[in-house]
C-alpha cells in the first residue's frame, strides 16, 4: 500500500500552470484517503475559471498511478476563492474588484458587466455594485430595472440576471431623472450599497466605478478593502495617458493594480484582415510601463453593442464569438492575479489524510 510521503511526494510534481507552484505547496490538496491500491484525493482550485482545471485533474491522476503500490485513483475537483482581506469577511465576501477608466467610452461598463457574467458562469458566486451614480448602466447591460422586495431586517435585496446578484442606483430613481449630487451625498449613496444591501455569500464583488479619478473611486476604497483594481483602456494615446492616471490614483489610495485591459483593441473584417482603429500595442506598453500585468485584448464587435443594448451580455449572447472567448480569457486571468496575489500572503490550509 502507498504511503502518504508517496502520495504527497507524488502530488508535489502537479504543477499549477497559472501559479507556478506545485500543488501541494498551494494548499491546493485537502484530503487524501489511501485504501489498499486505491487513492481518493480532493483537489480544491484557487478559482472555479480557472482554465486548467482538466488539466491539473489529468496530471494528478496519471502522477498517483506512476507509483507502484496505486491501481487505483479517484480525483474530487472543487474551488474556493482564497479570501483576500480581514474586512471582506464580516461582509461575506472572498474579493472585491474595481473596474475603472481614465475617461468614459472605452467600454469600461461593458468589460466590468462581462467579467462578472463570466465568473457567475463558472461557477463562481458574483455581485455587481454599479457604482456609476451619474450614469448607471449596468441595469440596461443586464437587462433588468427592479429590485425585490425588501427583507424582513429592512436590507435592500440585490437584483439578480445570468447568474450575478446585482445593485445600481439606477433600480431607485427614475431612468430620465438626472443625479445632481454632491460627494457627501454620492458616499453615502455607495455606502448604503455596500452596507445595507442583503449580498450573502460572494466570491467576487465586481464594482463598475465611473470614469475619471473622482469622489467614487475614493469613496469605494474608503469605505471596502479593495482586493484589487482592473484598468480599462483603448489603444490610442489619450486613452491611455488617462488611464494611466486612474492606475496612479488606485495606487496612492493603496489599491493594487492587477491589470490593463485593452478594450476595442482592432476590428477584424470580412476578408480576416484587421483594422487598428484606435492605434496598436498601448495596452501593453502601459502594462510594462506601470510594472503590472497585460491581462488581455478585447476586439472590437457590433455584437456587444446589441447585447448591451438588449440587456444580454454578449458572453451570454453570442458565447461562441472571438470578443466573448476574449472576455472570459480575460476572467480568467483576472481571478488567477488575485489568487497569486491573495496566496502570496497566507499560509497552507490544512490537509486531511486517512489510511
């Protein structure tokens, strides 16, 4: 019968490809039950997108049957999001992210919108707090208006659509009535979002800040221990000298930045040639500047404009599309910087063997 210095010695050579480490370093192997020459072992992923989840199952499985004594192996695949700050637990939350943008029109609503529809998809619990007081879209993008009723405690209940619990401002006043607000008012207004909002239990909390480096952004980072910030920008040269100063302000209020994003990044016409109507490679050249990562190009696609305007987010919409395998790669990578990020600081969970 193998032992379990076999088994864990075994397991120790399954590297994580998006981490970089091997498995058992990660924490990434809870239980292991050893029975003759059969091995059971549960193997829980840092992130339920993450992309190589078959993967890691096939090369934990052909690793335990390398070993003389193993005939036998079964492999139990699940996910928890680390949890990435002290003040997220009494929130129930594992991670809070903020989408922004130097400027407005660079899609920065549409990315924020995708991305948590992707991670709802993979099975991951996601809220949606559209913090864009003045100009709250993200209702329309998911095409729903109302909230529920009440609970019985007097929390306002999120909205919910395509798998994300989700909170706007727009749910509360009527569509044409302008918010002629001031920061006082417009803090209290997110903090009542974040506070008195019945969320439950989320992996990831997705806010969709609004453009420019104003009273929300600093609001939001007050008032929540933001895991991390994601930056939207196009290609061309105001875009990005915008966007690199949201990158500064998350960075002075002590938020990290996990990443660029390049939104519209070309347009791919009939013949399969691209089109670079914003310019080429600023994003990425942003990305290096700023010493973060490039977490990937979105193209441009007048199927997201009809999905955000028919309130079906175009992951959903049309999932077989280059811009819709583009946002959810983009996920992706997304929930592995904040893995990377939220392991870095903590220890090994504990593993259970039995004999």
């Amino acid at each position: 019968m193998a032992t379990q210095e076999q088994v864990l010695q075994a397991l120790s050579r399954v590297i994580d490809p998006e981490l970089s480490r091997d498995i058992v370093s990660l924490g990434m192997v809870r239980d292991v039950r050893i029975q003759g020459k059969r091995v059971e072992v549960r193997v829980t992923l840092t992130t339920p997108a993450c992309p190589l989840r078959g993967q890691i199952e096939n090369d934990v499985r052909n690793a335990l049957l390398a070993l003389p004594d193993v005939e036998e192996v079964q492999v139990h695949m699940d996910a928890e999001v680390p949890q990435t700050a002290q003040g997220l637990v009494a929130m129930n939350m594992r991670a809070a992210i903020a989408v922004g943008s130097g400027k407005g029109g660079v899609g920065k609503t549409t990315v924020a919108v995708n991305l948590a529809v992707a991670l709802a998809e993979a099975g991951a619990q996601v809220g949606l707090l559209d913090a864009d007081i003045y100009g709250p879209n993200v209702p329309r993008m998911m095409g729903v208006y109302r909230v529920p009723p009440m609970t019985e405690d007097g929390k306002l209940r999120p909205a919910e659509a395509y798998g994300v619990k989700i909170m706007s401002i727009g749910f509360l006043v009527p569509p044409d009535q302008p918010l002629i607000w001031r920061g006082p008012m417009l803090h209290s207004a997110i903090r009542q979002f974040l506070q008195d909002v019945a969320w439950g239990s989320l992996d990831y909390l997705i806010i969709d800040l609004p453009p420019g480096t104003g009273d929300a952004a600093l609001s939001v980072a007050q008032l929540l221990p933001l895991t991390g910030a994601v930056v939207v920008t196009l290609p061309q040269k105001v875009s990005l000298d915008d966007a690199r100063r949201s990158a500064e302000m998350f960075r002075k209020l002590n938020v990290p930045v996990l990443g660029i994003i390049e939104n519209m990044s070309y347009l791919e016409l009939p013949d399969g040639t691209r089109m670079d109507v914003f310019g080429s490679g600023g994003g990425e050249a942003l990305a290096r500047e700023l010493g973060v990562a490039f977490l990937g190009k979105i193209p441009m696609d007048p199927e997201v404009r009809k999905g955000g305007d028919a309130g079906k987010p175009v992951v959903i919409a049309q999932p077989d599309a280059p811009v819709a395998q583009a946002l959810r790669e983009v996920a992706q990578r997304v929930a592995a910087r904040i893995s990377v990020q939220a392991l870095a600081a903590a220890g090994t969970p504990t593993l259970s063997i039995e004999e």
